[in-house]
C-alpha cells in the first residue's frame, strides 16, 4: 500500500496509457478503420512530415497519389492545400508535425522490415502517430501532475483530478479518436509552460525560464492563437512577492537569460517562416484566407451554453470545477483573479473565431490545450470541502460526470451527437437514446 502511495503517477499514466491505447486500437486500428485517424485538419498537419522526410516536396503535389488515388476515401476527402503569392502551401502550421516527428521517424524505419510501404501514410505511420497522441497527453499529465504539487495538493488527491481529466473531458476523444489534431499536443507543452513559469516565480532558475522560451514557442508553432498563454503569467506569479523575486532575478547577474529565453523562443516559432520562405519567397502569410475574428461580435455565450457546440453543455465537469475559485481566492487572491481574467480572454478571442463552434468538433475542442486549468480549480474544489460526506458526494458526482462523458464520446462517434448541427432537440433525444441500443449499434 505504501508503493501505490509512492508511484501513484505511474500507476495512473500506466492506468490512463493502456485504457487509451486499448479504446483507439479497438475501435480505430481494425481493419481499413485505421484510414480515418488522421483526417479533416489533421492531415493538413500532418502532411510536413512526409513532404519534407519523404518527398522532398513543400508544395504537397504528393497529395494527388496518396489523398486522391492510393488512400483515398470519398468521405474524408479534404484538401489542405491553398495558394498564397502564385504558390501551393499548406493551410495549417507546422507545429504539430514537428512534435510529431519522433514518432513519424521511428515508423518510418520500421516500415519496410514490417513489410508496409514507406510513403508516410499506410498503416504503421497512422499507428504510429495515433501512439505519438497517447505520449503527449501522458507527457502534459505528468507535469500537470507537477505543477498540482506546487500548489501543496495530496497526490492522490492530484491522481484522482487527472483520471477525471482524462475520462470526464474530451481530452480523451482527442487523443484516442483524432489524435493527428493539435490540441493533445498543444495541451503537453501548455502544461509544460505552466509547471516551469509556476517554478520560476517560486524560486527563480534559469532553467525554467529556457522552458518557458521553447514551450511558448513550440505551442505558438502548432496553432498561433495559443499565444494567449502569455496572459496566464499573472496567475502562475500569484502575488507581488513572487513577481517581486523574479524581477530581481531578471535584472540582476542573471539579466542575460531573459534574451536568451526570448531567442529560444523566438527560434522555435521561426520555423514556420522559413518555409513558408521556401514555399513563397515571403517570411509572413496568412493562410487562412477568407477566415478571421471578428472582435465586435463574439459569441461568449454560445461557445460555452449551446447545444450547437457549448462547452460546459458537453463537458459539464469544466463547469463544476467553476466551483474552485472560492478556495482559490482563499489561497491566493491575486492568482484567483488572474485565472478567472485569463479564462475570460481565452472565451473572449475564441468565440470571435468566423467560426466559433471550430466545425466538426466535440464539445469545445480549443480550450483541450488549457484543460490544465480546469484540473487546478477541480483540485482546488475538492480541497475545499470539509465535510466528509460533501466530500464524498463531490467525488461521486465527478464520477458520474466521467461515465456521462464517456457516454457522450460513444454518441458523438457514432453520430447520435452531430459533428455541428446540433439543436436542443436533437441534444435530447441523443442524450436519452438508449444504452443497450448503443452497444448493439
């Protein structure tokens, strides 16, 4: 009993890896199911990898005899391609693919000895990718599992937040079901941010500050818009006497790191241009023609309540965990009101998206990068409680919550939940479809 106490994280990972890998490789590595894991987006990330490994082709030309002829499937057929400045680029940001890499390399090697063909997209490579998932959300645990323990909380206590993280939001369909999206990626580095800027602010290492520089980069790499975590700074200081320290960190011997941080930083996030100065001659292109914020009409409330696409509607445990900010302003007053100023920015820039609902998605897919910061007030929630039997009640409720998501995963996959037309109709009658009718489907 006192092993478990000891290695409770890796009996967690260890729990949250196999029941996963066994969910993607059940329902999605069987048979040609394996040819829909990396779709929609997700190709347009992924395709860096063999453009560059494979193909030596950053106009993507390879998408004609792989998307369109050797694999191609008529119900995912999506081209990720546009031009910009008389050239074919790709749509989407690198970033992904460069977290990515590690795992597309090693299948990369053994998919000749295995007998699979090495043009980056049979069976081995999505696999491999779709294990790639499963890492970053263990790698994105672990140091949410170490920034939890900056903040004083019990590891099991800790153990328990990150199990319903996991199973209670859709950062488990993001990582079994669409794992070449970005967002389980997002959310390592996110959380990697999180831990080492926490850290810094506690006592000031140069170290830290080098993680701040190359996860802000790599997270700004995969998607440009999670440059908002520069506002998560305030919370993450907590209060004067930390941001105090570290200034005087800053500005004393150690006045040097500060650049230094900032040019890792900058490093990472310059690979972006410099393909796109490949591609076009030009360092700076706005892929995304036609699409953009409109600031002066956001939709706060629909991205949050909707039966469209309303993320505390689908993953109604991020709106329990609301609940801990009373004991968070208890502990830290200055950091309370800093979350709750940067989750409002987060809502704010993400619902005036031209898009807001983010297309065919389950529950409010753009806020999976900083579902650290749900699991933090989660903690802070269960913390709270006094009482024994409230206490108790709380865990049963966030239990019952997982099961319902998990219930929700089921439905969304097999489209009782629609990928984007949903109304308060059609929400009902999914949610009140029966159980055994989903399992004879």
């Amino acid at each position: 009993m006192s092993w478990m106490r000891r290695h409770t994280l890796i009996l967690v990972l260890a729990f949250v890896a196999v029941m996963v890998i066994f969910s993607s490789s059940n329902v999605k590595w069987g048979k040609d199911k394996w040819k829909s894991l990396i779709c929609w987006d997700a190709k347009g990330y992924y395709a860096y990898l063999p453009a560059v490994f494979i193909y030596n082709d950053l106009s993507f030309q390879f998408y004609d005899s792989m998307d369109m002829k050797k694999y191609y499937n008529p119900d995912l057929e999506y081209n990720y391609r546009t031009i910009s400045n008389g050239k074919t680029i790709n749509k989407y940001y690198s970033g992904t693919a460069v977290a990515q890499l590690p795992f597309f390399l090693a299948a990369h090697v053994l998919s000749w000895p295995l007998g699979y063909d090495c043009d980056g997209y049979s069976k081995i490579y999505v696999v491999f990718i779709n294990l790639a998932a499963v890492f970053y959300l263990l790698l994105g645990l672990f140091y949410l599992y170490k920034l939890l323990i900056l903040y004083g909380f019990q590891k099991n206590k800790i153990s328990f937040i990150l199990l319903v993280l996991v199973f209670g939001t859709h950062l488990f369909y993001y990582t079994a079901f669409e794992p070449g999206m970005s967002h389980v990626y997002s959310f390592a580095f996110v959380n990697l941010f999180f831990y080492s800027a926490r850290k810094f602010f506690l006592i000031p290492q140069k170290k830290d500050l080098l993680l701040m520089g190359f996860s802000f980069g790599l997270v700004v790499l995969i998607r440009p818009v999670n440059g908002l975590l520069i506002f998560s700074l305030p919370f993450l200081a907590g209060n004067r006497q930390n941001l105090k320290q570290s200034q005087e960190y800053l500005w004393s011997v150690k006045w040097n790191y500060l650049p230094l941080a900032f040019l890792v930083s900058l490093s990472v996030m310059m690979i972006q241009p410099i393909i796109y100065q490949i591609q076009t001659g030009n360092f700076f292109v706005y892929s995304y023609t036609g699409e953009g914020f409109n600031f002066a009409d956001p939709h706060m409330l629909d991205i949050l309540f909707s039966y469209k696409k309303g993320l505390f509607l689908y993953t109604p445990i991020l709106f329990l965990s609301l609940w801990g900010f009373g004991s968070f302003y208890r502990y830290e007053k200055a950091a309370s009101i800093g979350l709750a100023g940067f989750l409002m920015i987060l809502t704010y820039v993400f619902s005036s998206w031209w898009n807001w609902w983010y297309g065919g998605s389950f529950s409010g897919r753009v806020y999976v990068e900083f579902l650290g910061v749900f699991a933090l007030l989660l903690a802070f929630a269960l913390s709270g409680i006094t009482s024994k039997k409230a206490k108790t009640a709380f865990v049963v409720v966030l239990v019952v919550l997982s099961l319902f998501n998990q219930k929700q995963t089921y439905l969304y996959r097999n489209a009782f939940i629609h990928w984007e037309n949903m109304t308060r109709e059609k929400f009902v009658e999914a949610l009140y479809h029966p159980v055994e009718e989903l399992w004879r489907k």
